[in-house]
C-alpha cells in the first residue's frame, strides 16, 4: 500500500473511532512503529489530529443525535437562508445539456429557483413537488417514476420506480439527505425509499451532496450510502469542520 492511501485510512480511522494506537496500526499495515509515527504527524500537521503518547486522537468527540423524518412541509420553513446558498451553489454546476436528478426534499426544490434561464436539461425526480415546478421552466424536461407516492415526504418508490431509474444515464445527482456523519454516512428515517436512492447513485456519472449544517452529526433509521460515495459536498458556512476535514482526505470536493 503507498504511504498516502495508508494515511487517507489512518485519519478516516481517527475521524470514525476518535483515536488510534501506533502499535496496532504497525500491525495492520506491515510497518515499523517509526513510520506510523511520521504519518501521525504529517496529519496533525495537515488535519489538525492531536498526538498523545503512543497514538493520536481526534480533538473533539462527536456525539451524534438521533433524528426523526420531518413532513416536506415543515421542512420547506427551515433554516431557508442556508438552503438557498446550497441551491445557488448547486445550480452554478448545471451546464446546458446535462442529465440531473433531484431526489427529494426542500433544498434540491430550491435549485430549480436558479434554474429558470437555462435552455436545455434533462431532469430526473422522485419529488413529485420538484416535477411540478420544474414542468414550468421550459428549458427542462422533466422524467418521473411511477410506482407508489408517499405523502410525508412526496417522494415515489418502489419496484417499477426502481426498474424506471435504470433505464436513464445521469450526468450530475444532487442529493438532498436527512441525517450525516462521518462513520455512518448518509442515513434515512424511511425504508422504504432507500433503495431507489441507491440506484441514483449508482447510475449517476457525479453525486452531490447538498446539506445544511442542520443535517450534520445526525443518525436516522436506517443506512443509505457512505461519504465516500460523492464527488462534491455542497454546503453552507456553518458546516462542522471535521467533515471538511473528511472531504480534504477523500479528495472530495467542497463547494
């Protein structure tokens, strides 16, 4: 393994566990404690890490709240300041000719609202909320699944949603997420549409993340992807620094 992968998986350990032991580490990569000990402090140099005797440990512990699905409604009241500079961000990135998806949610509704002079875009929703919206901006085409709607959130799911999604190449997804952390990832108050999420990221060419700070250090029901996953984190001013400490070591953009 090259030193810098060996470094990338040291510091998503420490960001994960809260801190880690140069005689473990040693072991687990087939290297003596002495180079161990150069890559801690290469990261505490670059990441901000704290050395201790025999280790290295995450200055802050993360304690991570469990959250609950708020109704689409309520949400669209919530922290709107942030969510707008997330959707100016994020429609910065749609180039006429793209092929996006817009999951569900308030944030990714909000992008559309940057989006009325553009002239030739592709649109993949499982909001139906987004798809009418859309359908009034002309240079969108708009492509939704059937299958079956859940009210709570306006989202479709389901198998023939599910099979509907395969068929389609998406340039550029952008994410709207319910609850995020670094050792669980992006996780999700309802089952049932965590599958056809999965599928937009598979089928998608890049994958954005857009959140506000609201959404960070939070646990939902179930697990729908890890960090890793995306190309760009969109986010506000308030982000915790710890997960763009993350995006720097997984070479994830920050937008």
């Amino acid at each position: 393994m090259l030193h810098i992968d060996r470094r990338k998986e040291i510091l998503n350990t420490i960001m994960s566990k809260g801190s880690v032991k140069v005689a473990s580490l040693s072991q687990k990569y087939g290297v003596g404690e002495a180079t161990i000990r150069r890559d801690l402090k290469y990261l505490a140099e670059e990441y901000g890490i704290t050395l201790s005797y025999g280790g290295a440990f995450r200055k802050e512990k993360i304690n991570y709240q469990t959250t609950s699905e708020m109704d689409i409604y309520k949400k669209r009241t919530q922290n709107i300041e942030e969510k707008r500079l997330i959707a100016e961000k994020a429609a910065r990135i749609i180039e006429n000719g793209d092929t996006i998806a817009l999951n569900a949610g308030s944030t990714v509704e909000l992008v559309l609202d940057y989006l009325e002079d553009i002239q030739d875009v592709n649109l993949i929703t499982l909001s139906l909320s987004v798809a009418l919206k859309a359908s009034a901006i002309s240079g969108i085409t708009v492509y939704m699944p059937g299958g079956k709607l859940r009210s709570f959130s306006g989202a479709f799911y389901g198998k023939e949603a599910n099979d509907f999604l395969k068929s389609f190449n998406i340039d550029k997804a952008f994410m709207g997420v319910m609850a995020v952390s670094i050792d669980k990832g992006i996780t999700h108050g309802a089952f049932e549409e965590v599958e056809i999420n999965q599928t937009i990221y598979e089928i998608s060419s890049k994958c954005y993340l857009l959140a506000d700070y609201s959404k960070f250090d939070k646990v939902a029901l179930t697990k729908m992807v890890d960090l890793n996953v995306f190309d760009g984190f969109i986010l506000d001013d308030k982000t915790p620094e710890i997960y763009r400490e993350y995006c720097k070591s997984n070479n994830i953009e920050v937008i």
